[in-house]
C-alpha cells in the first residue's frame, strides 16, 4: 500500500536534508533540494516515494555540481581548508573547523563507499541501500565497514597533519 | 585472526542482520571472547563514524509545511516555498509595522493612510475599521484573509505580496534573523498590492489601549467574520491553571518564555481550552485538546467562503505543530515566529 506522502514528508525531510548537505555542504541549499525533490514526488507520485526521494535528490545535488562547477572561475568551498571567515566566537569557529575536517576526511572515500555511507547516515535501510546504489545486500555491511574505518581514519590523520603544520 | 568478518559484525550492530544471522552470530560469540573484543571494537568505530558525521550535518531546521510544496519551484535561492514565504511575509510585514509604530509614531504611516493617500504622520484609530469588541483588556488583531488569494495554497502573482514575501523571506533567512528593516517598503508594498488589486485588501488600525503591548489590527472588509471568531474567543471564560489542568488531564502546552494572558475555556467543548500568550507585539492562541479529544476545530464558523479561506490559511501555519492548533494573531517578527514553532514542537 503506497505511503501517504505526507507522512513520508514528516519521517524523511529531515534525513533528505541530511543527506543532501553532505554534497552541497550548505544547509540552505540542502533544504531548498530536498523541498524541490518533494515537490517533484508530488507530481510523480512514484510508488516508493523514500527510494525514489534519495536517488532523485542524488542526482540532483550532481546536476548541481557539475553546473557549479562549470560556471565558477573560483573555488569558494575550498576542500581543504574552511572559508576564511570573520572573527567569530570561539566555540562555532572550531565547530567549523571540525565540520571542515570531516567533510575532507569524507572526500578520502571512494563515492560509492561515501555514498553507501550517507545513506545509512540518512536513515536508509540495508535493503535500500542496497536498492539504490546497486549493492548486493550482503556486502553493504562490508561496504559500510570500510567506510566507517576510512572515515576515522582519515580524520585522525588530518587532525594531526594539521597539528605537524602548525608548529 | 577474527572468526567473524567485518561486514558480518556490522550488520548485526545495525540491526540488519536476519534472525538466523544473529543466532549463529550470537552462539559464536558466547564462546569467543576475541571475537567479543572485536565486536566491542567495531560498536566503537561505528559510534566514533557517526558523531563524525554527526560534526558535518546541517542545523536542524523546521520543516516548511508539506502543502506548500504543491508544485516544484522554479530557480532561485529563497530558503522558503514562495507561499510559505508570502504567509511569513505577512506576519513580518505587521510585525515590522507594528514594531515601527511602538518605536516610532511619528514618522510611519499606516497601510490604511498608504491605501489612502501618501504617507503620513501616524493616526488616530479608524473608528469604523475597529470590527470587532473587545472584551479583554489586550488588544489583539486577526490577520486577514487576502482577497485574491482564495482557495488555492499557490502563491500570489510575482509582484506585489510575492515580492514583498521572497524580499522578506530572504533577508529572514539569510541572517537567521530579521533585520531591523525599515517599514517603509512594507508600506510601499501593501500600496501596490492594494493598487492592483483596486480595492483596499488591508486597513491597518492601532489599537490605542492603555496596555503594554500593542497590536495592528488587521481587517478585511468582510470584517464580520473575523469579529465573530475574534468574539468567540474572547468571550471564553478565563479558568485558573489548575482548571486548564484538570480539562486536558496534563499542563497545557505553552510557548517557554511569553507570558500568559489567559488561560480559556471552551464553553462549546468540555476537553478544550485555549491558551492566550504575548509574543512581540501579538498574541498567539493556542487551542488545546485533551489527547483523547479529537483534532481542534473551529466548529460552525466556516460558513463563509472567506472564513473558510482563513481556516486553510490557518491550517497551513497550524500544521507545523502536531496535536496543538496554533493562531497567530496580530504581529510577529519572522524570527519569532520560526522560534515559536520550533519551540511548540
């Protein structure tokens, strides 16, 4: 029985937005995405609206991407350093800085191992994980272990680069 | 060496492994203290993976209510659904006017002098725009049902409302706040709005009471309606907290931090009451039900096409809150209205 997908709107917005930002990297952007993505299951009324959702919100997030990227002469989401900002009170600043390190240590993953992994991160299921990404089900737990580990592992190992250059 | 896999561990610490994975798992591990390190191990990695993740996700922000998202929008950076915008725009637009009216009488006109004429000094209250009694002692004012807005959620056209609505929503959600924007392009804005539709959408009125907040009052020509749901409310009697208490078997749900003006009951239905709070320059009513009581309503006042558009009105800002009704009257600064609903939820 489809859902009602208003209910899906009320269990999945949040989590779309989630997952959405982790490709942006702008929460006003996420949200306008997520919003356009369920505007457009409105007019699809697709029969698995919270599959349909992430992979329509996959793509668009690379539609956007790859037009960004064609239009700007400049990076101004520079991958491995946080914008220079103003002076800003200490605690948001290192919470900055720490959303930075990991979204660098989550550019160290391979994209289907980053993916599998925001996916879970957004609520998603083995089964629909493996749905959209086209993962045997048995090896998404494999998948999402190495994820996992590269992950850390690749933020710790920022973190100390940064110290070593900073000395 | 491990006798369990990676992959084997997390998914049963993710809960995705089926019933006889977990047996055979579990069996193995009651026997197996390495493995049972190494499961320790691995819960550690996942807990560590997802407050990382946890460190790169998005403030949490309330949802946009679902019927605004009617049709997908076209391009354009607003962090809002164009209606929701044009609904916010309102509360801002009387929130900046009466904001500009406490702090500075003299030198901002009302909507009803820019439907009028030019811009002038503040005036005194339009005896005959005041539709309804007051029987408390605080003002408060309804916020209008928009002529040409009538049965459809879809925004306005792109001019008038719609551009005073993105203009507002933007600078609101851009800076997470309102800025201290001055009223006049509000003022501007309504005169167009009421220029094309050619006839006076919004009269403004101050209520000049002796209290301590001030509202705009905001009225539409069809003013009966709203001065029979405005009646309706304030001739509820007024009950003591413990009353209100006893009615919905738990305390009433109130926004933290905005004084209460009244408590009231529902005469009409035994397990409602309605709680009246001061928030920035309007009063906020929230209806309430006991949990058992059904879905609030107002009953038999949706005779009218226009009571029945502010109902859906209505229902669009009283859908963010899930078991509480919630009316905005009078002013209401952006910020507050999106603190408020954030807070009731």
């Amino acid at each position: 029985m489809p859902e009602d997908l208003a209910d899906v709107y009320r269990t999945t917005y949040a989590a779309l937005v989630r997952f959405l930002y982790r490709k942006v990297w702008d929460a006003e952007r996420a949200a306008d995405l997520a919003q356009e993505a369920f505007a457009r299951a409105v007019v699809h009324r697709p029969s698995n609206p919270r599959g349909w959702l992430f992979v329509v919100a996959a793509n668009m997030a690379r539609d956007e991407a790859r037009r960004e990227a064609r239009e700007r002469r400049h990076l101004t989401l520079l991958r491995n350093e946080p914008e220079p900002a103003a002076p800003q009170p200490d605690d948001r600043l290192s919470a900055e800085l720490e959303g930075a390190r990991v979204r660098k240590a989550l550019d160290d993953l391979t994209p289907r191992d980053r993916e599998v992994l925001l996916l879970w991160d957004a609520g998603q299921s083995y089964d629909e994980i493996a749905a959209q990404t086209g993962l045997a089900r048995g090896a998404v737990g494999t998948t999402l272990a190495r994820a996992r580990r590269r992950l850390v592992e690749a933020y710790e190992k920022g973190s100390e680069a940064e110290h070593v250059a900073r000395r | 060496m491990s006798h369990v896999d990676d992959g084997t561990l997390h998914t049963y610490l993710d809960g995705e492994a089926t019933a006889v994975e977990r047996e055979r798992l579990e069996a193995h591990l009651a026997g197996c203290a390495p493995c049972r390190a190494r499961l320790e191990e691995e819960r550690n990695l996942i807990e560590r993976a997802g407050r990382l993740l946890g460190l790169a996700a998005p403030p949490e922000r309330p949802a946009p209510s679902f019927h605004e998202l009617r049709r997908p929008r076209r391009g354009g950076r607003y962090g809002l659904p164009l209606a929701w915008a044009a609904t916010i725009a309102l509360a801002v637009g009387i929130g900046w006017y009466s904001r500009g009216l406490l702090r500075n009488r003299s030198a901002v006109p009302t909507p009803a002098q820019v439907a009028a004429e030019s811009p002038a000094a503040l005036a005194e209250p339009h005896a005959d725009d005041i539709a309804h009694d007051r029987t408390d002692s605080a003002p408060s004012g309804r916020i209008a049902p928009r002529r040409n807005q009538p049965s459809s959620p879809t925004p306005a056209p792109p001019s008038g409302p719609a551009a005073m609505a993105t203009g507002a929503a933007q600078a609101a959600d851009r800076t997470g706040r309102v800025e201290p924007a001055p009223p006049q392009p509000v003022a501007d804005a309504v005169g167009r709005l009421e220029a094309e539709s050619a006839r006076p959408v919004l009269r403004g009125v101050t209520a000049a009471a002796p209290t301590p907040s001030k509202a705009v009052v905001l009225t539409s020509p069809e003013a009966n309606i709203d001065a029979s749901i405005h009646r309706i409310t304030t001739s509820w009697p007024v009950i003591e907290p413990k009353r209100a208490r006893t009615v919905l078997g738990e305390d009433p749900a109130v926004i933290p931090g905005y004084p209460i003006q009244a408590l009231r009951r529902n005469p009409a239905v035994e397990s409602e009451i309605l709680v009246e709070q001061l928030v920035d320059s309007g009063v906020v009513l929230l209806y309430e039900r006991r949990s058992d009581g059904g879905p609030v309503e107002i009953g038999d006042l949706q005779r009218s096409p226009a009571a029945a558009a502010m109902r859906k009105t209505n229902e669009r800002l009283a859908r963010y809150v899930r078991s509480l009704r919630v009316e905005i009257v009078g002013g209401l600064s952006a910020d507050s209205l999106s603190t408020l609903l954030g807070l009731i939820r």
